[in-house]
C-alpha cells in the first residue's frame, strides 16, 4: 500500500481519474453558476444528484416494505456477512434473544442486505451508488421507532444498543446502531477501515482486546481476513447514533492518547514508523474515522445532542482512494468537529466526501501535533505532526472544510447556525521526488478535484487561518492552475447578513 498515491502520476491516475476530473467545460460551467440553497452546485449533474439524494432528511427517503421474516432476513443477513469478514459464525442467538421487534429487525436487515451488495462495487461510480442505496436504508432504521430491548453483539458485523445506555464502544463493526445515551466511541465510528483482528470476550476474534486500526496508511489491506494487516478496508460501514428522544445524546467520537512510541503490527520488510517518531502530544491515533471511506465507503449518521468529534487524517466525512466517506450530523445541535488534516468533507484520488451538518452553533477546527525538536527541518523525526502515506513526519496543516485533490469531490454542507471555521492556509507540500502539490481549504480544489464549503442559513459566521475572500456572505467560484497534474476548482457560497 506504499505506493498507492505515488501511482497516480502514471498510468493508474489516468485510468483512476477518468470521471471525475475537472474538465474545461465543467470549469466554464461553474464560473457562471449563481447561489442556490442547499450545496452549491459542483457543476457535474451525476454529483448534484448524489449530494441531493445524501442530504435530504430521513423521513422523506421512501422505503420498501418490510421482509416476509424480518428476523429470519436479519439472521441470514448477518451470517452471510461474517463468513465475507472470515468468521462463519452463526449470529442467530445473539439477535433472537435480545427480543428485537420485527418491524425494527427488518430494517436493519435490508440495511445489512444493501452493505453485502456493495462487495461488488469496486469503481467510483459503483461506489457512489453503493453509498446512495445504503444511506436510504439507514433512513429506514433512523424513522423506524421501537421499544426499548436487549443489546446485540455479532461481533464483527453487527452491534445493537437496544436500551439507550451510556456506552462507549472500544471494538470495530460493520454496522453498530446505538438508540441514545450520551457515548463515546474509541473505534472506527464509521470509517470503513476494520480491525477484524481484536474482538469482545466471547467472540471469534483472534485476540480479545480493544481494536487498534489502522494509525497509518501502511498497514490496511483489501481482503477478508487480515491476519497480517491491521485493519482491512471493508467495501462497507455504517454507524448510526439515534436519539431516543428521551435520554440526551451528546456523543464523543475519537479520544486523544499518547502516541505509539514502536511499531505494534511491524510488517515483513522491518517496523514502520510511528507518530511518537514524530511527536509526544496526544493525539487520536486511527485514521480514516468517522463516515470516511479508503477503497471503501464509511457512512456515519448521528442524529441528535451536541457532538464532539476528534480525528486524525482522513476523518469526518472523508473519501481517500476511489472511497466514499459521509457523515451527518442532524438534529441541529452544537457540534465539534476537530481534526489535523484531509479531514471535514474531503477527497482524495477519484473520491468523494461528504460532512453534511443541519443546524446549530458548529465549530470546525485543526490542530497540529507540535514538534518534538523545532530545530529539525520538514518531514524529519521529530518535526511535528504525525506520519504521512509516504511514512515521514509531516506537520503541514491543509485540505479541510470541503476539498479535493487529485480528481473527486469534498463537500461541506451547513444548513443553519452561528458557525466557525479554523481552515488552513495556502501552501505547497514536497510529496515525493518530483512532486509538489498544491493545498488550502474552506472550498478549494485541485489537480482534477472539485472542493466546496456552503454555509446557509443566513446567520452570522467567522472564517479563520483560510485562503482569502472565506468571509461571511462570500459566493466565490475560484478555478485553480497553479496545481500539479491538472487544474481544479473550488466554490465557497456562505449566506450570512
């Protein structure tokens, strides 16, 4: 996995980018396009569309009728789903017992039958309509009310809070619905890089601990089973934190720890680097959390409470990879969202992420882990931040609040609220040998990408540490030439007085 971004300067970027590159005519198109509510349009129908469908509210999603057997549809579901993540187990009694109601058990069946479809996506585009389909089946769990009932736990596939408790969550699944409570989730949270290795007392799994993931991009692994990897990239996660309407629900997705000071996983070729090689502040150690996506899709919905959410790289609504990650945020709480880079609806070679927020007083935020020596130069141990795709040190803060480079989409959407933005500034970052690329944030674009930031709602925002012009009341479309391997775009429309 090395070399999975280096690739795209040969023939791979142009097989991988054939799509979504921003063309001429889509840069003329979207000079000339006025403010509308909702997304700003990114000049591609297929994408408005995408973004339309993923947005609109839960209970306007139509949904099929239930199955013949709701739970017998969710057994089998949930079976056949192990046996894909290497573990024939049989999660029958787990989901009987609990006393589920069927009316709930057949939604989260279809769920789970729209996730097992989604083994056979394996282009953007597939992906992208794998991600669609399954957000609409999510809606059917979110409008689905039930009483409350016993937890499910078929570990790795499924996780169930049936009664609304204070939870917090230290193992990775495929799909974990939690009914409400105020929760901390120390796991993937939606991002669709697995740990399938470290599993609950009692489980299959072939260690019984917390999950650890992937920290770093070496080290995650398409396939099965991961017996040599740390984590595999699952074609599909969903997690889904719906409020009860009784108990608070005011949940912490990622916690900040020490960094790891020596390799935990080290692979054939000798141990890898880690962030302590870089830092000693506290971090969050996992990448690609929190509705992200890396050669995979991440979806992560929460409704409901004032959310804190804390990431690393690749987070809050990311998609890296040809991957599609989406969070949404709904309920118009005051949430939190805090992150060091690539982050905040973003997009990565061919990708598409989307961070989807409906109200409330947000605040979007960086930080940067600091140096261990300030003397040191860029990209050398002990130089701040945390390890990059290319395994250095790299403590340069860029591509947040609705980006993309290397072709793909990164969308923010704000639909109401008194908001803050830290973004991070235009600057240039030496890749490898050979390769600059250019970075900024708040709605920008490069080399094939299309990023856009939209704020609405007409209320009073702050822009911070951006590019110029993010100010509130701002419609800016800006083309941008000054990139590496091709030109992009980014749009930035914010409604304020």
């Amino acid at each position: 996995m090395r070399w999975c971004i280096a690739t795209v300067c040969g023939s791979h970027r142009e097989r991988q980018l054939k799509r979504p590159i921003v063309t001429p005519s889509l840069l003329g198109g979207l000079l000339i396009l006025s403010h509308v509510a909702g997304a700003a349009p990114t000049g591609d129908g297929e994408t408005d569309a995408l973004i339309n469908r993923l947005t609109r509210p839960p209970s306007q999603v139509p949904l099929p009728p239930l199955p013949l057997d709701p739970l017998l549809a969710l057994v089998t579901a949930a079976n056949l789903h192990s046996v894909t993540l290497g573990y024939s187990v049989d999660h029958g009694p787990a989901i009987r017992r609990s006393g589920i109601p069927k009316a709930f058990a057949g939604r989260v069946a279809q769920l789970l039958q729209a996730i097992i479809e989604c083994r056979v996506a394996t282009t953007i585009h597939t992906r992208r309509d794998c991600a669609a389909k399954v957000n609409d089946a999510a809606a059917g769990v979110i409008n689905t009310k039930t009483p409350a009932f016993g937890d499910i736990n078929a570990w790795p596939v499924l996780y169930i809070d049936g009664n609304a408790s204070r939870d917090t969550y230290v193992h990775d699944y495929t799909v974990l619905i939690d009914t409400g409570g105020d929760d901390i989730y120390d796991n993937n949270a939606g991002g669709n890089l697995q740990d399938i290795k470290n599993g609950p007392p009692g489980s299959a799994a072939q260690n019984i601990g917390p999950a650890i993931g992937c920290e770093q991009v070496q080290g995650n692994f398409p396939a099965p089973t991961a017996s040599a990897h740390d984590c595999i990239a699952s074609p599909q996660v969903v997690f889904i934190d719906k409020s009860d309407g009784i108990a608070t629900s005011n949940d912490i997705y990622g916690l900040f720890k020490s960094p790891r000071t020596t390799d935990h996983n080290p692979p054939a070729t000798g141990a890898r680097k880690v962030d302590g090689d870089c830092t000693l502040d506290k971090l969050v150690r996992r990448i690609v959390l929190q509705g992200s996506g890396f050669e995979g899709n991440g979806l992560l919905i929460d409704v409901g409470g004032n959310d804190k959410y804390r990431g690393k790289t690749a987070a809050q609504g990311s998609g890296h990879i040809g991957g599609v990650g989406i969070l949404r945020d709904l309920g118009g709480g005051a949430d939190r969202y805090h992150t060091i880079r690539n982050s905040q609806g973003f997009s990565l070679v061919g990708a598409f992420g989307l961070l989807d927020d409906d109200g409330g007083n947000d605040k979007y935020t960086t930080y940067m882990p600091a140096p261990k020596d300030p003397n040191v130069p860029f990209q050398a141990d002990g130089s701040g931040g945390v390890v990059d795709d290319t395994g250095v040190c790299d403590n340069l803060p860029r591509m947040v609040q609705g980006a993309a480079l290397l072709g793909g989409f990164g969308v923010l959407v704000d639909n109401n609220g008194q908001d803050l933005y830290m973004g991070a500034p235009a600057d240039t970052q030496p890749f490898m040998p050979g390769i600059l690329f250019f970075h900024s944030s708040q709605g920008f674009g490069c080399d094939g990408g299309v990023g856009s930031l939209t704020d609405n709602g007409g209320d009073v925002d702050r822009y911070r540490e951006g590019p110029e012009g993010r100010v509130d009341g701002a419609q800016l479309t800006e083309p941008q030439t000054a990139c590496f391997a091709a030109p992009g775009l980014g749009t930035f429309q914010d409604d304020g007085p």
